[in-house]
C-alpha cells in the first residue's frame, strides 16, 4: 500500500479497535539499531510492500499525536 504525509490511516494499537489518524510524517530507518528511524529519513510517500524498517507520526480527529511502526498500519482509509 502506498501511503502519504496527509493520508488517514487506521493502525493497530493492540486493543479492541484499531486507532484512526492523518499520517503527519514518514520516517525511514538508516541504521538497525533505530527501526523507527528517528533519526533516518524524513519522506513524503513510502511503499509499505517495499518492507522497510520506519514508522508513521499521525493525528486523531480530537488532535491526540502518536506513532507507529510500518507494521501496525492495518489500511489506508
């Protein structure tokens, strides 16, 4: 799945329903020992089948701000 800085996306926080949010940044990882790439790459777009190591920072309808690793994002919505 394709995804973009502004897409609403809907991820898997281990709980009963998935959270819901806009993707406000993209992260890939540079090195191994940082696998949410804090302090890679800042993208705008990022092909989840390409199976990097990164992460997403988004933002729910009421403003809360979390992140997320590449693997916990469940669709695009």
């Amino acid at each position: 799945m394709l995804i973009k800085v502004g897409d609403n996306v809907s991820v898997n926080v281990r709980k009963v329903l998935p959270r819901e949010g806009k993707i406000t940044n993209i992260s890939i990882a540079t090195t191994a020992a940082d696998p949410a790439g804090e302090r890679g790459v800042q993208i705008k777009k990022y092909e989840t089948e390409l199976n990097y190591s990164g992460s997403i920072d988004y933002e729910t309808e009421n403003g809360d701000q979390y992140w997320a690793y590449f693997s916990q994002i469940e669709k695009d919505i």
